[in-house]
C-alpha cells in the first residue's frame, strides 16, 4: 500500500495509489481501527495526505504536474484539482516553525507554498542528495522518493526511500537523515539503511 498512514483518535487513515492509471480524483482512502482490517472510500499517484488547520489536503502528481485537492472533512466532498504548474513527483507538506508551508519532492528539493496551500511562491532549491547506496549492492535504481519530514526535540528528521520499486530483493530502503534547519545541509544517519529488504523471500 502506497500513501501516508496518519494516525489519530486510535484510528488510521491511509491513501493508496491503484495499479491503473485513474484520473486527478481516483484515489482510494481506506480506514480502519488497526492495521488489519480496512474500510475503503473512492476518492493518481505517489499521494500526500495532510490535515492543516482544520482542512484536509491531498497534494499528488498528474500528468506531469502537482495537484491538490481540499476538503472539510477528511470524507469529503474533495474540491477539484488544483493545478501547482510545478513538474515533479512524490510531494511532501511540511510546515515550519513560523507557520509557512513547504512541498518536498523527490528531486530533494522544495518549494515554498501560500498559506492556503494552493499556489506555489517561490522557486524550487535542492538541499538534499540522498544517501550513497554501495555500488555493489543489487539495486533497481537510486530511486530517491516519498521525502517525509518531521521535528524531533532540537533537530528536523528527512525520511525518504531508495532503491527503486522492482520488489525484493531490490525493494526501496528507508533512509535517515536529519538537520538542524527544515532547509539543510543533511547529515545521513550513520544507521542507513533503517530498513531494507535482502532477498526475495521476504514479504
């Protein structure tokens, strides 16, 4: 399942990206009560799921562009798309400690965003080139995807994945990086990867 779990009131909620192409709206947003046992609800691609102040956001890739859809309540009715005229992949929300709002992206880079959330403001700058995977491991590509980011006591925490999708035993990684600035420089956890899959027995 691919999305963003979010957990709140001893419930999950996640976004996952169907295996078939689907337009702007076709996302599936499944709950549940644990992590076994889903309800789904229709809502395509590398999704973010975020709650702001007391509005719902969903910002995604589509034909070769970022979107984002808002809503009231996280069951919708979802706005229609708005397109962000930026051309990248895998967006990532974070909000600074002064209240401004970011979009992170694969490339390692962000833009700043308005404080509604629905235009970008500024250019894209790269601050983060990913954790030098081994040469000799067997890999499907460097893959830098999904950056993540959260503040932890006096540091910012960048996850991202590696590796590419093609499965075990070339799976994506779970990389580590943190910073004392939402902006970098990044300093790569001396424990990467946090995870990684190493033959094709695991699931």
């Amino acid at each position: 399942m691919i999305g963003t779990i979010l957990i709140c009131l001893m419930s999950y909620t996640s976004l996952s990206t169907p295996e078939v192409p689907v337009n702007p709206s076709g996302f599936r947003i499944q709950r549940g009560i644990n992590l076994s046992h889903w309800l789904s609800q229709d809502f395509g691609w590398a999704p973010d799921l975020v709650k702001y102040k007391d509005k719902y956001y969903i910002y995604f890739p589509a034909n070769y562009n970022i979107y984002v859809v808002t809503a009231n309540s996280i069951n919708g009715p979802w706005s229609d798309p708005v397109n962000l005229n930026i051309s990248n992949i895998d967006p990532g929300h974070f909000v600074d400690e002064n209240g401004k709002r970011y979009l992170y992206f694969s490339n390692g880079g962000y833009v700043p965003l308005s404080d509604d959330g629905l235009s970008v403001t500024g250019e894209m700058k790269h601050v983060y080139d990913g954790w030098p995977i081994p040469r000799e491991w067997s890999i499907e590509c460097f893959c830098l995807e999904g950056p993540k980011i959260a503040k932890h006591g006096d540091y910012y925490y960048l996850t991202v994945a590696e590796g590419g999708t093609a499965g075990p035993a070339t799976s994506h990684m779970i990389i580590s990086a943190r910073s004392e600035s939402s902006f970098g420089p990044w300093e790569n956890s001396p424990y990467n990867p946090v995870e990684r899959t190493l033959n094709n027995s695991e699931k």
